[in-house]
C-alpha cells in the first residue's frame, strides 16, 4: 500500500483505563526511577507496529516518558533501545514493566533516535538501503541526522480517560507505532532498477495506544531471569524485562506464567510443561530468556505458549541470524533479511543475505511443538533463528556456522488463494511465504523428487482435522501461520497450525483525497452504527486501496458503496478525528462517538482529506468491521 502523505500533523491516540490489581508484574526493578517513599504501581508498556513496505526498520527508542495530570513527568525506559520496527508487524514486546508514581496520567511521548538508522525498502527483490542523507523529517524535510536526529511523538489521552497508576496494581499501555502511516515512501513503489540513492523515506510519525495489546499478535518479553516458582499452585517465573537487544540493564520486573502445554528451548533442548520449569530452575539467575504468549486483562497475567533461555536464545554465548530460508542446497541454507546478532555486543545489525551451515550436530526445534527434529526439518520458506558462529566476511555474503550450534523454527505465514481440499489437504496459489512473494524462492529439492517439488501454483498445505476448511470456496485468500515441511519430503508443502479465512482477516483501507478534499465523504445522515461511503466518492480519491495480506483490492469497483461499521468483537479499538490546520486531535472511545462529532464537525465547509481504517472485511456485503479509524479533516 502507498504510504499516506499526510505532512505537519502529528496523529496520536490513546485510550486509557483503571486496570485492577493482579499478578502479572511484581518487584521494585531496578530502574530507580522515582523515591522509595512513593506508592508506585507498576505501567507495563508494550510496543508493536502496524505493517509498512519495510524489510528493515531499526532506530533506537530514547525515551518513554508519562505525564500525570499534576506535571510530574516519569521516564519509563532507562536506557537507549534499538528496535527494528519491521520485525514488530506480527507481535508486541514489553518494553517496560517499571514501577511508576500512582496517579492519573494524561498523556505520553516516545522518543525516536534516527542516527545510525538502518532502513531497508521492499523493493520486490530483497530491499533497498535508504542513504542517511535520504531519511527526511516531515516537518521541516531536513535529513534525520545527527544532532538533529530525534523525533518525539506525543501522546495526549482523553481528558476524562487518564491512564490510573494505583498501589499495587499493573496499569497497561500499549504503544503502536504505524509504519505505513508514518513515512512516506519516494518513489511509491520502487523495483528493483530504481537507483538506490533516488528512494527517500519521510518520517510523519503516527503513535496510537490502548490499555490492552492487540489480542490477534502474540506478545514477547526478554530478559535475565530473575526466579522460578514450581510448586502445585505457582508455575511461573520472574523476569527482569530487557527488551529486544539490550545488552544490560533492566525495566522492571515480569511474572511469566506457564501451563501444562508450555513449550521450553533451554540451551537447545526441548521441553514441555513443568520439565521446563525445572530445567530453567537448574539455569543460574541472570542468564536470558524470551517467552511469547498472551496477557488476560481481567487476571492481569501474562501467559507463555513458549520460552526460550540460555543458548537458545540471541547474545547467550553464541551469535545468531534469524531470517527467511529462500533457498537450501545440501546442508547449506541461504537466508534473507536477516537480523543479525553478535554474542559479545548489544544490537542488531541487517544482514540482506546471510549463507548459514547445518549439520547433523545442529540441535533444531520448533516454538510451541514438542519434540525431536532435525537439520532436514528446515526447508525453503521456513522463518528460523540459527545459533552459531558468524565468519569474518563482513560482505553482503556473511556466514554463520550452525552445525554445532542449533536452529529455532518459528511459526511461519502463508498467503494464498484457495483452489479445493481432499484428504486433509488443501491446494491454494501461493501469494506470499514468510511476507515475501513467490518469486523470492528456489523450491529446488523440497519434493521427494525433482518432480514433486513446490510449486506456487498448487502449493499444498496439510490442515488438522481441528481446522475446518468448510467454508472456504474457490479464490477466497486464507492465510495459514505453521511449518514448511522438511526439506526432501513434499508433498505437501506445508503443515498449518492455524487458518485464518478472508473474513475474519484485518483489511486495511487507505482513502486520500487531499486538499481541497471531500465535504460531503459519507452518504445520507450519519449514524452511530455504520457510515457510507459511495462509490463516486471512493472513486473520487487520489489513493483509494483496500489491503488484505499481500492482497490489494480496488473498492471502487464495489458499486455499492463501501460500508463501515464498528467490530463488536474488537479488543483493541482507536477512534479519532485529525485537525490538519489547527493540528488537534480529538480522540473517541467508540466509533458512535467519533460519527457524533464527525457530524458537526462536516458543516457543509470543512472538508474530509483522507480516511485510514482497518478491521475484518466481508466482501459478500463490502462492509469493513473497523478496530481503528482515523479521519483527517481541513481545518
């Protein structure tokens, strides 16, 4: 999708709420940010990233502060963070548990530094580095470097909406920043013979919040281990949260909790249930860990489906490239867009293609699926972490020697176009494997013969009985998260974990009319329940999309216009208006209250300049159910 080139306004929305005591932080951490004699609370901050046409987005997150409503300013993350945003689409990190000052707080800002960025553009064909010089401000289109790198992105909260920091409880924030929204990319869609050094990126950052992380992404939480508890009544462990890269330092304090169904990779061993516990109870306190799972608003706990600890995890002992598998010949692997960590340095580095070693030595396992597996386990299209030990070419072909180290596999997406379905076997045109096109991949020897390798035509993908595929008629896209099969073994191609079907998958759509823009974009009288936007208006839009996976539909071919209604299952919602010239924002706790405003803010002069939303879309009815939308009006 085209980036949204919405300049001098800076969109931000947050929605807060009073969340009850309960187990999932605990402990003072060691971020000492405030008095011992103050009652604190702890604010869990989590950060995830809406999709953009990024391979690599990595800046360094400097500061999250929160405002009370009496002034007092709190910073929440103690020491310089290096994010790569791109790796955020399809997940949420904690990146602070710390104990805070109880109190309202009205509003919060992030702080981005862009020196040293590294930004990747897809370009179809592996990416483009943007130069330095070419990362412009939005504001004032001055290049993002030092010392004028940074870029802070406030965060008001509704006035009668504070996000309430009690004694003892765990008040939620939850930070998304917007890719697509946030930067402009010039030109719009650029191949892989545009020069390098004409694609410029423009920053106009976009950060929304909510109390509650997006239910759809799973969340992940890094950091030294701090304790385990394995009794009958108590399966958990404490975590000193640091995010991401960090190479010291912690943000407060995370109680992880587990289940009997827990999968553990401790130092490249697999286990299940409470057999993990034990092993990371055996670990010594201090050494890392990364567990993804979920967190329950109304417990307040936070639930691993897996953990990772020891060497099985990044900057444990050995280095690691996590990536995409395009291609595999013998026991050599070539892998793309990788993020690259070094053992005995914080941070990342991307790495575009990365030539990884396996061997019959390299311990390989699977997130949240017990088991033995091996090196012939990992095929072409499979997203996996590799651990072991990186060569010295510092060349666009490094090395890594994984086969005395070990392989992570982690669950994989897969876009495509239904076709039919026999014996448990789905048979789709394949769209898009781990993000990327099918064109990026050499299926050479993943079939059992030459004959039987992987075709993007009729790729095929095994489905539990647990997954119903009755519903799903020929052309509908589905999305699939699981494994590619082992390498020499298809057909079929891949084992799905999980289905997602076209209805209940989130749509983004993009309207841009620019200035003067539309004074009349919705049809009739506005209503609490749904708006209208015709078709003649639609068509009416410089930019007019409507993005499912790597799917772009055209809604003004939809004759009957395009209905948007509120999604009643929606966890997480935004609603808000934008004021370009008075740079206000007005943000909403429902989608009837932003029509009630919208209805007197459209008195027949102002105009509408762009309507961005995004939810589950039924193409039988075109009606988008919306989780967040945000409309964009000139005055």
């Amino acid at each position: 999708m085209k980036r949204l080139d919405i300049r001098n306004v800076l969109l931000t929305l947050g929605l807060a709420a009073l969340v009850a005591c309960g187990g999932a932080g605990g402990g003072s951490g060691s971020s000492g940010l405030q008095p011992t004699a103050v009652s604190t609370g702890a604010a869990m901050v989590t950060l995830t990233d809406a999709p953009g046409d990024f391979v690599s987005y990595i800046v360094n997150v400097v500061s999250i502060q929160l405002k009370r409503t009496d002034g007092t300013v709190v910073e929440t993350l103690p020491a310089t963070t290096q994010v790569d945003f791109a790796q955020l689409v399809n997940l949420s990190e904690v990146i602070s548990a710390a104990q805070v000052p109880e109190g309202n707080y009205a509003s919060a800002s992030l702080t981005l530094d862009y020196t040293g960025a590294t930004i990747v553009v897809d370009n179809g064909s592996g990416g483009v580095a943007i130069a330095p010089a070419n990362i412009l401000n939005g504001a004032n289109n001055n290049p993002l470097t030092s010392p004028n790198a940074q870029v802070t992105l406030a965060l008001k909260l509704p006035t009668d909406r504070p996000l309430v920091v009690t004694k003892g409880s765990v008040a939620n924030l939850a930070l998304d920043f917007n890719l697509a929204a946030s930067n402009v990319v010039s030109p719009a869609a650029p191949t892989s013979s545009t020069p390098s050094g004409t694609v410029t990126v423009t920053v106009n950052p976009v950060l929304a919040a909510s109390v509650v992380p997006d239910a759809v992404k799973s969340i992940r939480v890094r950091g030294p281990l701090a304790s385990v508890s394995n009794t009958a009544s108590n399966t958990s462990y404490t975590v000193q949260v640091r995010p991401f890269y960090n190479g010291q330092g912690s943000h407060g304090d995370l109680v992880v909790q587990t289940t009997a169904t827990t999968t553990f990779s401790i130092n490249g061993t697999s286990y299940t249930g409470t057999a993990g516990l034990t092993a990371l109870a055996g670990l010594t306190p201090g050494v890392l860990t990364a567990a993804q799972g979920s967190f329950d608003v109304s417990s307040k706990t936070f639930t691993a489906a897996s953990v990772l600890a020891g060497t099985s995890i990044p900057g444990a002992g050995l280095d690691s490239v996590e990536g995409t598998v395009v291609a595999r010949s013998g026991n050599v692997l070539t892998v793309v867009n990788g993020l690259i960590a070094h053992h005995d340095e914080s941070g990342v580095q991307y790495g575009h293609q990365i030539a990884v070693t396996v061997g019959s030595a390299t311990t390989v396992s699977k997130d949240t699926i017990p088991g033995a597996f091996a090196a012939s386990d990992i095929s072409v299209g499979q997203h996996a972490q590799f651990f072991g030990k990186l060569g010295t070419d510092v060349s666009s072909n490094r090395t890594l020697d994984a086969s005395q180290g070990n392989a992570r596999l982690q669950p994989t997406s897969l876009w495509g176009q239904y076709a039919s379905s026999a014996a448990g076997v789905v048979t789709l045109s394949l769209q898009s494997l781990d993000g990327r096109p099918p064109s990026a991949f050499n299926f050479a020897g993943t079939g059992s013969s030459t004959a039987n390798d992987a075709l993007a035509a009729t790729y095929t993908v095994v489905v539990p009985p647990a997954l119903s595929t009755a519903n799903l008629s020929a052309g509908v896209p589905v999305r699939f998260l699981g494994y590619v099969r082992p390498y020499g073994a298809a057909p079929p191609d891949f084992a799905a974990v999980s289905l997602v079907d076209f209805s209940s998958t989130i749509a983004g759509l993009e309207l841009v009319w620019g200035r003067p823009g539309v004074t009349a974009p919705f049809l009739s009288t506005l209503s609490a329940t749904h708006v209208v936007v015709s078709q003649a208006t639609v068509q009416s839009a410089l930019e007019h999309a409507l993005q499912i996976g790597p799917q772009r539909l055209d809604p003004s071919t939809i004759t009957s216009g395009l209905t948007l209604v509120p999604n009643p299952a929606a966890v997480s919602t935004q609603f808000v208006i934008a004021h370009r010239v008075s740079e206000k924002l007005d943000s909403f706790t429902s989608f009837a209250d932003e029509v009630a405003a919208l209805g007197t803010a459209l008195n027949g002069t102002t105009t509408v300049l762009a309507i961005l939303a995004d939810g589950p879309f039924n193409s039988g009815s075109a009606t988008l159910s919306v989780n967040r939308l945000v409309v964009v009006v000139n005055d």
